[in-house]
C-alpha cells in the first residue's frame, strides 16, 4: 500500500537528510478499507431489499384482491381484507422505502465521486499530467458524477423490474396457460411499434437542436461584438438578425410535436390492446368455469404488473449513462498522483539545486536531464526564446510542478518531501498572468497559506505600483473582484502584490512584468529589491533590461541550460542576442534608449 | 405521457455563470414567475387551449367507460354464459381505446400551438434583453460568457418541454380521476365516497407535500450551480491556489458545495418517502375500502360486475395516474419555476435614456473637450481627470498611454458611450447630449479592438453603417484598405461570411472597410488595426487620412503615433498633449513607452 513506485532520485540528495526517501512522505490516493466498502454498498443494498419486498406485494396483490373479492362475493364477509389490507400495508412501506433508499443511494454516490474528483484535482496540482479542459472537467464533476451516481440505482431497478414482469407473466400462465400466450403476443408487438417511432423523434430531435444553436451563435456573436453594435446603435437590426433561425426552429419544434404524437399513438394502443386480448382469454375460461371471478381480476392486474416490465428499458438507459459518467469520472481519478511530503523545512539561506531534472508533456521532452544552481540570496534571470521551457522550470524549482526524473533541493531537502504549506510559505510565486482568488481585491492579496496581514498587503501593492489604480476601483481594496474591471497590466500588477505581500527564501517571477511599461518596472524593481533583496529569486523574462540587472542569466535553450553567465558576458554571442532582437544585429544593451526606428516591431 | 423530455428526472447543471444572482432566490417568487408564465401563455393561444381540453376530454374516455364495460361483460357475458355479449362488450371497450388514443394523438398540434409560440416569445424576449442590457450604457466591455448563453437556450428549452409537460399531465389528471369518480357513479352510486373521499385527502396532502419538495428541489438546484461555479474558479486558479498554499482552503470550499448539494438530496429522498403515501392513501385505500364494503353493497343490488367494475376503476386507471401525478407533476413545475425566473430575469430590458429636449446636429467632425472628469465608481479615484483636448475637424490624433491608463475609456467618453462626471464634450461644436441618439450614431463611429462581424452577406457587413450605399462606394472602399482580395475569396461582395472562418486581421479589415464607408465625420479606432501587419496598418491609416473627418486612433505601434498630427499621453495621473516629436523631447514616460515599443516585447493593453 505504502508503496512509492516513482524512479528513485539520485541518492546524493538524500543522505544526511534523515532517513529514506519515502519515509518522509505518505501516499496521497487513501485506499478504501472494509469499513467504506459496507458503507459503499448499504444503501443499494437496502434499495435491493425494498424493492424486492415491493416486487412480493405487488405479486401478492392481484391475488390478494382476487381472494378478497371472491370471498366477499361469496358473502362471506369481510375476513378476506385482512391478507389484502396486510398486502396494501407491505407494498405502501416497501415502496416508500424504496422512494428513499434510491435517490438516497444515488446521492451518496454522487457526493463520494465528487468528493474523491475535487481532491484528485487540486492534489494533482496545476501541471497535470494528462490535462483536462476546465469546462470539461466541471462537466465531469457535476454532470459525469451525478450519472454516475445512478449506477447502483438503475442496476437494481431493472433487474427487479424484468424480474416482476417475468414473475407476472408466470403467475398469468399458472392463472391459465393461455393467459400468458395472449400476453406474450400482444405486449411485444406493441412495443416494437413504440421503439420505431421513439428512434425516429431522436432523429427528428438533430434538425430542432442545430436551428437552436444557430441562434445561441448569432447571440454570442453580437454579444462578442457589443462595444461596436451599442456605438453603432444598430441593437435592434442585431436582434433581428439573432433571431432569423427562429421560424426554422418553430417548423423543426413542430415536426418534433408531431412525432411525439406518433410515439403517444402507439403507446395509447399498447395497454389497452394487451389488457383486452388478456381479457378476453380470461373471459372465455370464466364463462367455461375454469376461472372464477376474482381470477379475473387478478389477470388483469398481472398484465398490469407485466406491461411495467418495459420500465426496464428506460433502468436499461440510465444504466448505460450512469456507465458513461462512472467512465467519465474514472478516466480522471485513474491518473496517478504523487505522495504528499510530511518533512518540516529546517532553516536556511534558500539555496536551490536542481538535478538532472526531466519533463515530458504530450510525447515532448520539455526538460532534459537540465541542472542548475540558484546560490542562496542571488538573482537569477532565466532567459530563452518562447517555448524553450521557462515556465516549467520556474515551476519546478518552487515545487509547482514534479519531474518525472531528478531531483529539485530547496536549502538541501528534497522539495517533494517536504509538507505542502511549508514549502509554499518558503516560496513565493508570481505570474504573467495571474487568477486571483477570494472575494475581494484584498482577499487576492492576502491569500497565502499563513495569514498575510492587510498592512502587508497594502505596502505590497504600493511596491508592485497597484496602490493607485485599487485605490480608483469602486471600493478600492475591499471592491469584490467580480466587480473590478481590471485589465491584464493591472492583474499582473496585483498578482506580483501577493507574491511580495509574503515573506519568502524563494522568489518566482514567471514573466510577471511583462505587461509593464519599462518605467513602471524599474519602479517595481527597486521597490522588490528594498524587500526581497536578500532572497533568492528566480526571474523568467524577456527583457535585457531584467536580464542585465541579474547576478546571473541561465540561458535555456531546448530543454537544457546552454550557459549560465552575467548579461553582459552573453551579450557576445549572437544567438544570445536574437533572444531579444529577433535579429542579433543590435549591439546594445539597453533597447529601451535605441534611436527609434520606424516598424521595428517584430510581433 | 407527453413529451420524452419532459420525464421527471433532475438534471444536473453542466455549466455555470460566473456571477449568478447574489442572494438565493425564493422557491416562492420562482412560483410565481411560472404562474404568470402559464397563464401569460394560455391566454395568447386561447383558441388552442380550448382545443387542447377538448381532445384530452376525450382522451380520458375510456377511463370513462372501461369499468362500466368490464362489469357488463362480466355479469351478461361470461356469467350469463353468453360469450358474444361478453366479445360485444370487450369489442365497445376496445374501440373506446382506440377513440381514446386517437384523441391523445389530436391533442399534439394543439400543445404545439401554445408551445411553439411560447418558446419564440421567450427566445425573442431572451435575446432582446440580453443585447439591450449588453449595449447599455456602463454595461461591462470584457467577457463574454459562452456558458451563461448556452445556458439561457436550454432554460428555453427547459419551460417548452416542463409547459407542455404540466399542460398534459395535469389535465389528464384531473379529468381521469373525474372519469373514474363519473365510472363509479355511474355503476355503483354508492361506492363513490369510498374512492372520491381518500382521494381528495390524499390531493390535500400532496399539496402540502409539494411545496417542501420545491423548497429542497431548489436547494439541491442550486448547490449544485454553486457546486460548479465554485469549480470553475478553483480549477481556472489552480496553480495560483497551489503556488500561494491556499489550497486546503480551496478543495474545503468546493467541498462544503458538494455537501450541501448531499443534504438537500437527502431532504428530497425523505420528501419522496412521504409522498409516496399519497398513493397508498389515494388509490389503495379505496381498493381496500370497496372489498371491505362489498357484501353490503351486494345487499343493496349490486352485481359482482359492478364490483368487478370499480375495482377494475381503481387498479387500472386511477392508480397509475395517481402516481404519475405523485412522481411526476412536482419536479416538472419546479424545472418550470426555476427556468421561467431565471429567464424573466434575462429578458429584463435596460430600458432607453430619453432623447434630449432640444436636440441639435453636429456640423462636422471637430472635437472640444473641456474639463472632462470620469471615476468608475463614487468612491473611485477618476480614471480622467480633468482632461483638455481639441481637435479641428479632419485632425488625426493618437492615443498613447501605459496599460490600463484608461485610453478606452477615454474613447468611450469621446465616442458618448460613457457620461462624464464632470466637463463637456462637443462634437462639431454640440455638446454630446444634445444631440439624438440616432444622429449620434451617425456623426462619430467607434470601431473597438475586437471587431465585430456577423453571419450575413460581405455586401450586409460592409453597408451596415451605410444602408444602400452604391456600389461605387463600396468598390471604393474596398480599394482603398486593400482588400480585394479578401473580397474575391469571400466570392464577392455577395459571398456569405463565416465569421468564424476569418483570422482576427480580416474580420478587422471588413470593420474597417464598415467604418470607411460610413459617413461618420468622427472616427474613434480603439486599436483597430491591432491584428494587422505594419504595411497594411500605414496603408489604412493614410485611407481614413483622404476620407473626410476626424480621427482619434489608440495607439499600439509607435508608427501610428508618430504619423498623427497631434498626440494624446496619458500616464493615469495627468495627460499631455503634443506632437510626437515635442513628447519625445519633453516628456520622459513617452521616450520610455518609444523604447518599450521597440524592444517589442509587449504592446500596452
């Protein structure tokens, strides 16, 4: 159970470190031991039950009321109700049962699919390996689970429902054999003849849903293009225009009324037809003596009870979706996970060691074997061109992101051993493109695993030069985040607020100025360098400027560090060069004071 | 049954909205809003509501005369020992369900005519309100929500589908208990209080019983929204919830949505149990009750086949209905209530501002700006604050700042979108609100960064500002912004466009051409030419040059800036005004933005 079956770090990082590898971590996936699985399986198991005591009275019942009636036909009062009433009474309770255990199960279900979903997601961390769209996943978390959760509902339903009406169609024949006959001829013809006309609404069903998605398109279309339409005041010709597939789908939507009328038609005719052939057999045997009165009836409950066993065509179609969800749900919690480290962080300076350190994602090796040092307190800019892996290394080195070899050491200790709220207390993050969380603007500060003050937050913002603009929104820090119309420049600017909000050993800035006009960097860089000075940092950029003010550059180029020098040392090269330029011509090194040229824009 | 899709089973919600309604909205006004739906479409179709009774009145009898034949084929037939009148019986019952039936298939055309109808009005009112709202003033600029629209069509969907799904059930309902309760009377007078008296207990209780299960219905409805919405945001943020060390916090909210969604299904599950009482108690009972009663019914004269009959009543007509109305009708009206709120609510029209008292006509394409102070908010720092700017008609001007600095809201106020809170703007010397809202529309054209082109003919795209516009005119255009060949691919002015089929520059150039051919005297581009290459930007940049009017252009290349005859700086605290070369000199942030330009690692958002 414990047992860890990911390749094995070199063992250099381990030693004097305390003891084994996986002694400092605990298998994220909790294993269901035999307490959950009775858990798992009781309220299915009490619908199971319900239901079969229901199927017993709803048998019992025919004759039941057969009895009762002929007794009491007979004059022989009323002693026969009492099997009746005690039948009435099982059915009542066994059914009420099962109106509570099924949904009851279901939901159950649903809520430990879920519940096992959300924590897979969030412990398999940003960096998946097999990823998921948002939209698809939510779909699977919501619609997929509660499919899913129908399984054990459907399974016992249509295996009780064929089951009452084979036991239906048996009492029929016990009745008289030729009861069952008629059944078995009129009930099956009648339903193929309802299975053909219910194939050919889901058909007709394609027309009606295409026109009702060309208008959803038109609308969000112009709802897309609402900015130059309310300039343009031209709303109401686009609400004509929206609503053009309209007389389209009015003509598909009758078409589909008509089938339905079709599918009502048949249906119409399938009870009755049964229930008459039934009869009408039942009828000849009364009027030959072979049946008595009460007999009949009860043949006409029995073909009752045996129509009911088409329901177990619709248990049939609900099990194969809650089969679909249950799929769904699977393929996710399928991907494995790794083991959550339990290892305090010990002091230290916040020196970091990546080692032979490898990614693959989607058949691509992202890193390969790469190695680098960040020394403790130093600033290192990570420099490539776009899609040489910067981001993924920034993620590595703060633990965002596990590699599948090698070994990334924050202050000697393996990252992956060490507890998640330690690690992310010692390592700070801020990105290009920042999702800010909570309620509020001052929430999306604060957010961080040890409680971050307010005051922090706020001298924060004024370093990463948000303070101004927070201070124009709505209800400035305490605006709601919903309602804070803020551009990308402005996202940033908050996102690299809370990374500096924190005291940290390392610092991450994927890109986190990109949106920043040079002047407003250099503002915000020398307010970092007053606060996180000392720290180590680690910079992703695109910018000679930022890679000029760095101790150090780490030069990524396909997946491995080609060199790791200062600025001005690389600035020889001329491949190096191209980073910046797109053309190596240049042979300056602060662009932000070149002559300006005309079109010198490159994107 | 009625419609396939109208079966009783609770869906789960597969999207979300980002910002659906603050507080929980009340079972009770959710009610409401499909009462006035109902009735709203039952009195615009009156005609075929009529019908619709009438067919489903007949569809109900052979519930009518089902029982009333049993017992005479029994107690003159097969007890008579006389089989043809037995077979006669059976043979009346028989054609009375198939005229039953056949009557249930009449009643299609007429449902269809007051769903049909229904869900057009409800689609028009959806569309109509949400455009409105989206071009309203102060209506947000960003996000378009793709689910939330999804979402709206299938609520359509949802009141089509639970509508004609309460019409039929409900009235079949009801006038099949009336059948069984007429059947007895006419059989056996005496055994009517034994089914009608549990039955209307059995009503009364399930009343009250409904109202509970709205209550959890809609709980577990909305947790589940709030399930998925909270999803949305955990899983969109996740790496930033994992790099800040948030996410035990993050999976404990989710999951707190899980567990409400749990309870409220079991509240529902214990409503479910309850409720099936109402079938022991409306259908069983009688069942109970006209056995026990039978030998004393018998003493007063009645026939074994009248008992036979209302028992026949009971079993195979009154029950079955009894639980679909039971399992059925409840969770059909709640979808109903729900889906008719939330679609009330996006059919809400913003209403119109009322047009100015004395309205005037810009003379041409000059622009003075005195003063002009905006804030998005009462409490908010201004955005602009007290910002001068004149411009002579025929002008170019570019629009420079950082990101975020408030360049487009500039264009808005510039372009009358936004009221400024302080200040004047005038276009051709009248003040911005004097003049109508359609002479307005006429005067200046504002073309954003996202340009907007529709399904339609190129000819329909292109002439949208300029309805009729000859084909010289066009031609023109279409030379002048060098998009022959866009044209000639597209097949023709006359060429149906994809708009998804078009890259971002040539969906740009067809707005473009839209804004040329106009006769607009002010043009506003909000970074129009974004998508463009630098060639073909110069080469509509000097297109609108020889067009007659102003232009204001936001700025994203500094080629555009230095071309312009004036230029606007805007640094979120003051704005300057000047030439490229005089700002380049003067003003340290412009030399710095020039700079940034040509690093050419970002462009200002």
């Amino acid at each position: 159970m414990g047992q860890d079956h990911r390749p094995q770090p070199p063992p250099g990082g381990v030693h004097g470190h305390g003891g084994p590898t996986a002694a400092g971590r605990t298998p994220a996936t909790p294993r269901h031991g035999p307490a959950t699985t009775v858990l798992r399986l009781w309220w299915p198991t009490a619908l199971a039950l319900s239901l079969a005591a229901g199927s017993l009275a709803s048998l019992l019942l025919p004759a039941a009321v057969s009895r009762a009636v002929d007794r009491a036909l007979a004059g022989g009062g009323a002693a026969g109700a009492v099997p009746l009433a005690a039948v009435l009474a099982l059915l009542t309770a066994a059914e009420a049962a099962a109106q509570y255990t099924g949904p009851r199960a279901t939901a159950e279900k649903t809520a430990r699919l879920r519940t096992d979903l959300v924590r897979h997601t969030l412990a398999a961390g940003p960096h998946p390996v097999r990823r998921t769209a948002t939209g698809d996943l939510v779909a699977r978390l919501t619609a997929g689970a509660a499919e899913a959760g129908l399984a054990g509902q459907a399974v016992v339903y249509a295996v009780a429902q064929l089951a009452m009406a084979a036991a239906a169609v048996a009492a029929l024949g016990l009745l008289a054999p030729e009861l069952a006959a008629a059944f078995l001829v009129t009930a099956p013809t009648g339903w193929l003849l309802l299975r053909r006309h219910v194939r050919r609404t889901v058909r007709r069903g394609t027309g009606y849903q295409s026109a009702q998605a060309d208008v959803a398109a038109r609308l969000l279309d112009a709802l897309a293009g609402s900015r130059t339409v309310a300039a343009a005041g031209t709303v109401e010709q686009e609400i004509d225009r929206v609503l053009r597939p309209v007389p389209e789908l009015s003509l598909h939507g009758r078409a589909l009324w008509d089938s339905q009328r079709r599918v009502a038609w048949s249906t119409g005719l399938l009870a009755p037809a049964t229930q008459i052939a039934v009869l009408a057999v039942a009828g000849q045997r009364l009027a030959a003596g072979a049946l008595s009165t009460g007999e009949l009836v009860a043949a006409l409950g029995y073909t009752m009870l045996g129509l009911g066993g088409f329901g177990a065509a619709q248990s049939l179609l609900d099990l194969a979706r809650a089969r679909a969800g249950q799929a769904r749900v699977s393929e996710i919690l399928a991907a494995p996970l790794a083991p959550v480290g339990l290892r305090e962080l010990p002091p230290g300076p916040g020196r970091v060691e990546i080692r032979g350190v490898t990614v693959r994602r989607s058949g691509r090796t992202v890193l390969d074997r790469l190695d680098l040092v960040l020394p403790a307190g130093s600033l290192t800019a990570l420099v490539g061109s776009s899609g040489s892996g910067g981001s993924v290394l920034a993620a590595i080195a703060g633990g965002l992101l596990l590699p599948e070899q090698g070994l990334v050491l924050l202050d000697g200790v393996p990252l992956d051993e060490i507890h998640p709220a330690g690690l992310r207390t010692a390592v700070s993050y801020a990105f290009a493109d920042p999702a800010l969380t909570g309620a509020t603007v001052l929430d999306a500060l604060t957010a961080a695993a040890r409680p971050v003050p307010a005051a922090a937050a706020r001298r924060a913002a004024r370093a990463a030069q948000a303070d101004p603009f927070v201070r124009r929104l709505p209800a400035g820090y305490d605006t709601p985040l919903a309602d804070a119309p803020l551009s990308g420049g402005q996202r940033q600017r908050l996102g690299l607020a809370r990374a500096l909000a924190r005291d940290c050993r390392l610092l991450v800035l994927d890109d986190a100025t990109s949106s920043l006009d040079t002047a407003t960097e250099a503002s915000v860089q020398r307010a970092m360098d007053l606060s996180h000075g000392t720290r180590t940092r680690l910079v992703v950029t695109h910018r000679t400027s930022t890679a000029a003010r760095a101790d150090a550059v780490a030069w990524l180029d396909r997946g491995r560090v080609r060199a790791v020098a200062p600025h001005r040392e690389l600035w020889r090269i001329p491949a190096y060069r191209r980073l910046f330029t797109g053309t190596g011509e240049s042979t300056r090194t602060a662009p932000a004071h070149e002559p300006v040229r005309r079109d010198a824009h490159p994107g | 049954m009625a419609s396939s899709t109208a079966a009783p089973r609770p869906e789960p919600a597969t999207g979300t909205r980002p910002h659906p309604p603050a507080t929980a909205t009340a079972p009770l006004a959710a009610g409401a809003a499909a009462l006035r739906l109902v009735r709203g479409s039952l009195s615009a179709s009156r005609g075929p509501a009529l019908r619709l009774a009438w067919w489903t009145m007949l569809s109900a009898a052979p519930a009518l005369v089902s029982g009333k034949a049993l017992a005479l084929a029994v107690d003159d037939g097969f007890l008579a020992r006389s089989p043809r009148t037995a077979a006669l019986y059976l043979v009346l019952f028989a054609l009375c369900a198939l005229a039953g039936a056949w009557a249930g298939r009449q009643t299609y055309p007429w449902l269809a005519e007051i769903v049909e109808p229904l869900r057009d009005r409800l689609l028009g009112d959806v569309v109509r309100g949400t455009l409105r709202r989206a071009v309203a003033p102060g209506a947000r600029r960003d996000g378009v929500d793709a689910v939330a629209v999804a979402q709206l069509t299938r609520q359509v969907e949802v009141v089509r589908d639970a509508l004609a799904g309460q019409l039929m059930l409900v009235w079949q309902f009801v006038l099949t208990v009336g059948a069984v309760v007429v059947g007895t009377a006419v059989i056996a007078p005496a055994a009517v209080p034994l089914v009608a008296v549990p039955l209307v207990l059995a009503l009364g209780v399930f009343a009250v019983l409904a109202s509970v299960t709205v209550r959890w219905q809609h709980a577990a409805f909305q947790a589940e929204e709030t399930l998925a919405q909270r999803a949305v945001e955990t899983v969109g943020a996740l790496r930033d919830i994992v790099a800040t060390g948030t996410r035990d916090h993050a999976e404990g909210e989710v999951l707190q949505a899980v567990r409400a969604h749990l309870l409220a299904s079991r509240k529902l599950a214990t409503v479910a149990a309850v409720r099936r009482l109402v079938v022991g108690l409306g259908a069983h009972s009688p069942l109970l009750l006209v056995v026990l009663t039978a030998p004393a019914l018998l003493e007063r004269g009645m026939t074994p086949g009248d008992v036979v009959g209302v028992l026949g009543y009971v079993l195979t007509t009154l029950e079955p209905a009894v639980r679909l109305m039971v399992q059925g009708v409840g969770a059909s009206w709640l979808r109903l209530s729900v889906a008719a709120q939330r679609l009330a609510g996006a059919a809400r029209d913003p209403g119109t501002p009322p047009p100015p008292a004395h309205p005037l006509t810009p003379d041409d394409g000059s622009v003075v700006v005195s003063g002009v102070t905006f804030a998005y908010g009462p409490d908010a720092d201004p955005v602009v604050d007290g910002l001068e700017l004149s411009l002579a008609h025929g002008e170019q001007l570019a629009v420079v700042g950082p990101s975020g600095v408030g360049k487009s809201t500039t264009a808005d106020l510039l372009a009358g979108m936004l009221v400024p809170d302080a200040g004047r703007i005038t276009l051709g010397g009248v003040p911005l609100d004097r003049i109508a809202r359609d002479d307005l529309c006429r005067a200046r054209a504002l073309l954003p960064q996202n340009p907007y082109v529709f399904a339609g003919t190129l000819r329909e795209n292109l002439c949208q500002l300029a309805p009729g516009a000859p084909d010289e005119s066009v031609a023109h255009t279409v030379g002048e912004l060098g998009m022959d060949d866009l044209v000639r691919r597209l097949g023709g002015l006359d060429g149906r466009v994809d708009p998804a089929a078009l890259s971002s520059g040539e969906r740009q150039l067809v707005a473009l051409a839209r804004v040329h051919l106009s006769r607009a005297a002010l043009v506003i581009l909000d970074e129009a030419t974004r998508h463009l290459d630098a060639e073909a930007e110069e080469r509509i940049e000097e297109a609108f040059r020889r067009r007659p009017g102003t232009v204001v252009a936001l700025a994203h290349r500094i080629s555009l800036a230095r071309r312009a005859d004036k230029v606007l700086l805007l640094d979120g605290e003051r704005a300057w005004t000047g030439t490229h070369d005089t700002l380049l000199a003067q003003v340290p942030l412009y030399a710095d933005l020039v700079g940034l330009w040509n690093t050419g690692t970002a462009g200002p958002g």
